[in-house]
C-alpha cells in the first residue's frame, strides 16, 4: 500500500485532538509511534518514569486502533537480547525506507534534540516534514517571540498578565483581575504550624490493568540497574483516569491549595498539590480544560480566589512561560552557566539513591524515587537549591532531573532547571538567585526538627550542609552579585561575618564539594 502521510505520535503527544492527526485517511495515513532504548537511557531514566511514559503509549496505541486508526507501533520487548539496537532516528529511517511516505507529519515536539533528529532523518530519507502547532498550548512559540522582543529580561508576572487579559481568564467585564489585584501570592505562603497539616485528602490512585503489568515487567527485565522502584506505580494512564484525578482535585484539595502550596511536612507525600502535571505534559489533559475547572470552582464558591489564581498562575502563566523560553532560546540555551560551575561537578549520590542525614533532601528523595514526582518547593528550595549551593552544573542538575520526574519532558525541564533553579541563565528568567540557607527550610517545614543538622550553624559537626553552602555561595560570587540590587541585604550580611569564620565555612564547605564530607 502507498502511503500518503505518516503521523508521527510521541509520548509526550497522547490525545486525539493532536493537530497532526487532523485530515488523517485509513486508507493511505499511518500512524507511527515507537519505544526506543534511546528514549529510556539519553538520561539514566527512573523505572518509574520509563512506566510513565510508555504504559500511557500503549494506552494510546489501544485507543487509535479503536477508534480506526492504521497504527505501526514500535513496542520494546522485556527481553534486553532481543533489542533491536535502534534509536529513534534509525527507527523512523528504516520506516522510511520501507513505507516511502510522501510526507511526514508531526506535531510541534516538546523536546528540541527530538525536533532536529526529526528534521534530520526526514532530510537524508529525502521526505517532506511538516511539523505542525501544538494547540494543546495557550501561546505559540511565535506569540511568545513577539512578546519577548527587545526585552532584556523576561519577567513571568509580565507575561501572566498578558495572557489573563488575552484568555480572559479571572477578569472582569472592565478587563481588570478579579478580586483587584494580578496576583495572591502574599496569601501562598502558608505554614502548617506545631500541629502539622492533618488529614489531607488523598489522590486518586489508579491500580495498573494488564497493559501497565506488561510494561512494568518490561522495565523491570529490561532495564534492571536503573534507579528507583515502580513497585507503587499509580498514575493515570488514560485520559478517562486523568479527568477522574483533575475532578478529585478541584473537588477535594483546589480550596487549600493556595494557603500551602508551599508548605512541606515530613512523611507526606502530596499534601494539596494537584499532581497533574504529568497528565498535562503527556496531553492526557489540556491545560484549557484545566484552568476552566478551576475558575468555576471559584466562581460556583468551592475554592477560594487565591487558591484558584495560585493554580492559574502554574498553569496559565509558568507553565506557557518556561515552554516559550525554551523554544526562543533553544539551543544554545541548554549550554548557559553564568555561575562558572565546574563541568565535572554532577549531582550528589544521595540524589539517586536518597542515602543523606539531611532530613529535608532526605524525605524529598523518598518521595522521588517511590513516585517520580516531588512539589515545586521541594523541587526548588531543596534540591534544586543544595545543587545550587553546592555548585553542580546547570546541564547536569537538568539531566538529573529528566531522569528522575515522571513529568519531565525537555521544553518544561530545561528553563526550569537551569534558569529558575541554578540561575544558569544570569537573570534572564529570574532577578536573582533562589539562594537560602537552611533556615528557609526550617521556616516552611518540620524537617529541621528531627534532623541530626542545625540550620543556624554555618560549621562544627552539627552545621546544616545548607547554611554552611549558602554563605559560601555568596562569598564565592560576592563581586558578581555586588550589583544587584537585590542580593544587596544578603551581601551586607554576609560582611558581618568575621575573617575567621569566614576562613571556617570556606574549609567545611570544601570538605562538602570534595565528597570528604557525605552529609
């Protein structure tokens, strides 16, 4: 049979409203996915994560065939002697060569080494590529570019204001924000107290069916020395069951979810964090859809204003914010290390296998290799900061984090890690670094309390790794932040330290960077 259009389908693109299904015949369209080891091991990929991905793919392969579809699916096999040895591109090549498609089509991918590989294959094979809009997205990667033009800095809350007005999103009839203010974060930043935050709500787990076994004992044969576990594997794989968890949510954790969102307790595990993320970034659910729940939750009186504008603003604002950083950036963007850190220097060990006496990285890592997944906090003022501190590469701290998070596709990882975390852009995306010692934890959490490490000791046994690396980080880049305005309060404090003490943070936290000293 000739065929006319090969679609391509990534994993990350699961829906059938995808632009390049759009005009699809069964007659002469087919569409094409594929698993590849590539895929799983570009970054030493979590077991979970690998589960994340390619059980919903087959969910997906499942739902085109029913719904008439001509699908090739590509599907790794659990025995590793059985590999067909071919990456992405090689794969796609070899189709090529076989089907002679007379075009390729793929829409908007969210990975840019994945776009080139495209672009690449189809250009040696000689076939036309037609890459088209993803419309799962509020703002196009052209949109953006626009809105970015001639601007020095991109400041998010500029860019959430622009698509609130554009959206019509929480306005009023007189185009102003509901409630008379853009954003609630003020209202956001909520602690549990002594008493913790009791009894949450928990989310909806899903019980893996036959499809999901076969891919959970794929991973498990096939890539056995891969960190983390799928043993607790509960994530929604089917859009069915990834609308059963954004009702959940809006139902039963969208109305607390504003006053905590940043708060972190020990033990817990989702608190009142959506964990939709990973639905979102596969298009099991659209972030339109997403933002519409939210607002009539605020409008039918189940939500508080400031817990839905805290949501919108994740969704609506940061979310299309990083995905359009990263396509006017791209690729040179991925190289950025305005701190200088050391090439070499990689993630700490405890970061794959969460062995550290450091309460809060400790209980963060439980989460992440139990689920895949950790919140924005714990993500940015835990192990994002300590590899901050601790000077490990940008690129490295993102691959890290590709690796380990269920929802980590490039585009949303990429800006994340190496701008907001690791301030790797110089204050492109961000006026300043996410620099703290250990007190911020201390303040927003109870981890210090059972940690055998003080946050108010920057040396001796008992100093917090944290607050010893925090005044190191601002004397080692003390001239680079001299004119920053807003690291001026932390430079002033950080002259009251005296020569000698100085001299002794410099020594632990050596000792910390060389691994003499494993906290």
């Amino acid at each position: 049979m000739s065929v006319r259009h090969l679609v391509i389908v990534l994993g990350d693109h699961l829906s059938l409203d995808l632009a390049g299904l759009d005009g699809f015949d069964p007659k002469v369209d087919r569409v094409w996915m594929a698993e590849t080891d590539e895929e799983a091991t570009h970054v030493w990929c979590h077991a979970y994560r690998l589960v994340a991905f390619f059980a919903p793919m087959r969910h997906f392969h499942r739902l085109l065939r029913e719904h008439g579809y001509a699908v090739d699916y590509h599907a790794l096999s659990p025995d590793r002697r059985r590999a067909r040895g071919c990456g992405f591109g090689s794969l796609l090549a070899e189709t090529l060569r076989r089907q002679q498609p007379q075009r390729v089509i793929v829409t908007w991918p969210g990975d840019d080494r994945v776009k080139r590989i495209l672009e690449a294959t189809c250009g040696e094979a000689e076939v036309e590529i037609e890459i088209r809009e993803d419309r799962d997205f509020f703002c196009t990667p052209q949109r953006f570019a626009r809105w970015a033009d001639g601007k020095k800095t991109l400041i998010m809350e500029h860019f959430y204001r622009l698509m609130r007005a554009e959206q019509d999103v929480l306005m009023t009839a007189a185009g102003e924000p509901e409630g008379g203010q853009w954003n609630f974060d003020h209202s956001n930043r909520g602690k549990f107290g002594k008493t913790g935050p009791g009894e949450v709500p928990p989310v909806p787990s899903f019980p893996p069916d036959e499809i999901t076994l076969e891919v959970i004992e794929m991973v498990r044969r096939r890539f056995p020395d891969h960190p983390g576990t799928v043993d607790a594997f509960d994530l929604p794989v089917t859009r069915d069951e990834a609308l059963v968890s954004l009702d959940d949510f809006i139902e039963h954790r969208l109305r607390r979810f504003g006053d905590y969102q940043d708060a972190m307790w020990s033990g817990t595990d989702f608190l009142y964090h959506s964990r939709l993320s990973h639905a979102l970034n596969l298009h099991l659910l659209t972030p339109r859809e997403v933002v519409e729940a939210a607002v009539e939750a605020w409008k039918n009186g189940r939500a508080p204003l400031n817990s839905v504008e805290g949501f919108v603003r994740q969704v609506l604002g940061w979310r299309e914010y990083v995905r359009g950083i990263y396509w006017l950036k791209m690729p040179e963007y991925a190289e950025r290390n305005s701190l200088d850190c050391d090439v070499d220097r990689e993630v700490p060990t405890c970061f794959w296998d969460g062995q550290t006496e450091m309460a809060c990285v400790a209980d963060a890592m439980r989460l992440v290799l139990k689920t895949g997944y950790a919140h924005h906090i714990q993500r940015l003022m835990v192990l994002g900061l300590y590899s901050q501190l601790l000077g490990v590469h940008p690129l490295h701290f993102h691959h890290w984090h590709m690796a380990m998070y269920a929802d980590a596709v490039d585009w949303v990882s990429l800006p994340n890690c190496v701008g907001m975390s690791q301030y790797g852009d110089g204050g492109l995306m961000a006026t300043k670094p996410y620099c703290a010692s250990g007190n911020y934890i201390r303040g927003m959490s109870n981890h210090c309390g059972g940690c055998r490490y003080d946050p108010k000791q920057a040396v001796g046994e008992n100093a917090c790794p944290f607050t010893t690396l925090y005044w190191d980080f601002l004397d080692r880049h003390r001239e680079r932040f001299r004119s920053n305005p807003r690291m001026t309060l932390q430079l002033k404090n950080l002259e009251r330290k005296s020569a000698d003490e100085l001299s002794a943070i410099r020594d632990r936290a050596e000792l910390l960077r060389s691994d003499e000293l494993v906290p």
